[in-house]
C-alpha cells in the first residue's frame, strides 16, 4: 500500500553535494605511511562490509582501530612493528600457489596495497585518525539526533505495514499506525540517498555512503535486524536502489555516470551501463524485469536492456531545453511500463518506457502526460496501488 503520489522540495531543505576528491598526489617514500588517508581506504573498500559491527565475520571487526588490531577468531590481526607476525597480512598475502584467503567474495588486494598496509605495520600501525572522525556508530550506538534531520527517503513497506525512514548512518523502520519503531538498521554509510523493500517486503536495501570518500549498499533482514549484505562502490555516494521484480537484483545509480545492478545474494555486478554524461540519480525496472530505466543530472532518461547490458534508447527527448533540468526521480506505473518522471524543473511527467511510433530526430515522443509545474524541485513521485492516481 503506498498513499505518497508527488513529494515537492517542502521534503527536503537542500541538495547538498561534495566535491569530487582531490587527485591523488602519491605517496612519499620518505614519509610515514598514513593509516587514514592511505591504509583506511582501502580497507573501505575492500574489507570492511564483511567486518563491521553490524556484519563481523570470523568475530573480526575493522572500523575500529584497537579492533582491527586485536583480530577475531585467529587472534591478533595487526601486531605493531612486526608485519611478519601479522595475521592480516598472511591472509592477504598470496601464497605459494599465487591464491590468498582474503577478501572471500573478492579480487585480491593489488601488490602496491598489501606493501603499502606491510609498511603500515612495520613502521609501528600508528593511528592518525584526526579526532573529529573518529565518531563510531552501530546498532549498539545509534546516533542521538538534537535537531530533525533532512529526509532524503520514505518508503511504506508493500503491505502497508511499515514505513522506512532515513537518517544519519541509519535506516529507522516505524510502524505506520505510528505506535513504534519497529528497528534502527544502523551501517557505515552516513548519507543514506535512497531506500527500496524487496518485493516481498522482508528486507530493505539501501544506496548512499559517504561524499567524496565511497559509494555503499545495504541489504537488511528488517525481522531479525541483520545486515545481509554491505558491498563498497565507486568513491562516491550511490543513488536510486530499484528491485527487479522477482527480488533476486538491485538496480542503482552512480556518481561515475554508470546504471550498476547486482545479484543480491551474492553482490556480483551483473549490468553496467554506462551511458549517462553525468549522475544517475534514479533507477526502476519494467514489469517482466528484461529492462531498467535510469535518469540523472544530465537531463534524460535511458532505457537499458538487463541481459545484453546494452542501452537501447532515450526515454525522454535528448531535443535540448525539452527537459529544464536535471531528472532527480522516477517510478513506474503498477501495471505498465509507464514512468512518471520528476526533478530540477518541477514538472511531473508520464512517459512510455518504450518506443511505438518511428523515431524521428528530436521528437518526444513517448511522452504521454505532462501535469502542471510544482514550485522548487521535486524530490520524489508514486503512483497509487491501482494506478489511478
């Protein structure tokens, strides 16, 4: 059951967005090896889904300092001064037959990382985390709002029961008679942009992460409050969490200008698309699940055919000023492939997800209803259950 229909700027005070990072200026060999600005990312990246407080596999945690150093299960990780007694580096280490045991579910760490984190831990594993990073939250310490925090999503689970909410670091799940809060689903990324439940509305997925820094995905169990999946994308935050009907993809936007989709049990990509000249803010699949369509800050929406990864055409028309502004959101009709579009000029538009007319240059014309202009920015548009409204 879902009542929201059109959700002006009024959701949102401001669109804030990072600079894009700084170009890597290297490394100095007559330096010390930097723990946050050199060994952290990498961690980020590669390890830290798999070790977290919400997700500790073999009881190893690494967004902590004295937790990434202690170890879980096999002992101590990181033993200052000393790399050859380091268990972290055995297992990221290859062996004789060139093959290494961590990460798991992932290519292995390139040469340059593993001797630049070697040389981390010989030169004594020093911490300079500056003190204003080093907040930490988990489920055991959810943030302590002072003030009401923007909210970036809202999404009522398919039964009608539940309704998701975004905050800092975290996804609180309310009962929609409004007499609880059923969960706080509390992960690293700390900007979280879009929420999606799955089909069958047992779990909550989830894109954001931190600007400028990493791209995040999150797959909840909502029932048993568990982190089913964390994957690390892209240096940026991610957009547009879209489930394929049957629930076994999710579909996303990114800063690289790319459509991605992944096997969620797995978290292996299975679509690149990368055919957008800016962000891809949203994502939504058709009925049968054979086709995505994506939008973003350059002014269109694609259509993308999911088997071959190929992008097929434009949705919108590429006609330069037939579209104001960039497109923030999208959803698609209950029934048909049908989008009603919103973003940057405030006009809510239905389009055919594809063509049935010859295409002729500049014309636009799966266009099927234009309502009239909202004042600011729309940040997100429904349809109602029956498609009526």
């Amino acid at each position: 059951m879902k009542t929201r229909l059109l959700i002006p700027a009024l959701l949102l005070a401001a669109a804030v967005h990072a600079a894009p990072p700084k170009k890597d200026e290297g490394i100095d060999p007559n330096k010390p090896v930097s723990f946050y600005k050199h060994i952290r990312p990498i961690f980020q990246a590669q390890c830290n889904g798999c070790h977290q407080p919400a997700k500790k596999k073999g009881d190893y945690i690494m967004t902590e300092f004295a937790a990434l150093l202690k170890g879980g299960e096999e002992g101590h990780a990181v033993v200052p001064g000393k790399a050859m007694e380091s268990n972290l580096l055995k297992l990221i280490k290859p062996d004789e037959k060139g093959k290494v045991e961590m990460p798991q579910k992932a290519d292995p760490l390139h040469e340059t990382q593993v001797a630049l984190i070697e040389r981390w831990i010989a030169e004594g594993a020093k911490d300079d985390t500056p003190a204003s990073a080093k907040a930490q939250y988990d489920m055991a310490h959810p943030p302590v709002y002072v003030k009401a925090p923007a909210i970036t999503s809202i999404e009522y689970s398919p039964d009608g029961s539940m309704i998701a909410v975004a905050g800092y670091h975290e996804v609180l799940v309310h009962k929609a008679d409004g007499s609880g809060i059923v969960a706080r689903l509390v992960g690293l990324a700390e900007r979280i942009q879009k929420l999606a439940w799955s089909p069958d509305g047992k779990k909550i997925a989830l894109t954001g992460g931190s600007p400028a820094r990493m791209g995040e995905i999150q797959i909840w169990d909502v029932a048993a409050k568990k982190l089913e999946l964390s994957k690390s994308l892209t240096f940026d935050t991610l957009y547009g969490a879209s489930w394929s009907p049957d629930g076994k993809f999710l579909a996303f936007g990114c800063g690289d200008n790319a459509v991605r989709a992944i096997d969620v049990a797995t978290g292996k990509e299975t679509l690149f698309m990368g055919g957008h000249s800016d962000w891809v803010l949203d994502t939504v699949w058709g009925v049968d699940g054979k086709h995505v369509v994506s939008c973003g800050r350059d002014m269109s929406v694609k259509l993308t055919e999911v088997a071959t990864q190929r992008f097929v055409d434009n949705v919108t028309s590429i006609t330069p000023g037939a579209l104001k502004g960039g497109v923030q959101v999208l959803t698609r009709h209950p029934l048909r492939n049908e989008v009603l579009i919103g973003g940057t000029d405030g006009v809510p538009a239905i389009y055919r997800m594809q063509r049935i007319t010859k295409r002729v240059i500049g014309d636009n014309a799966n266009l099927i209803r234009k309502f009239p202009a909202m004042q600011g920015r729309i940040f997100g548009v429904d349809f109602a259950p029956d498609g009526k409204r």
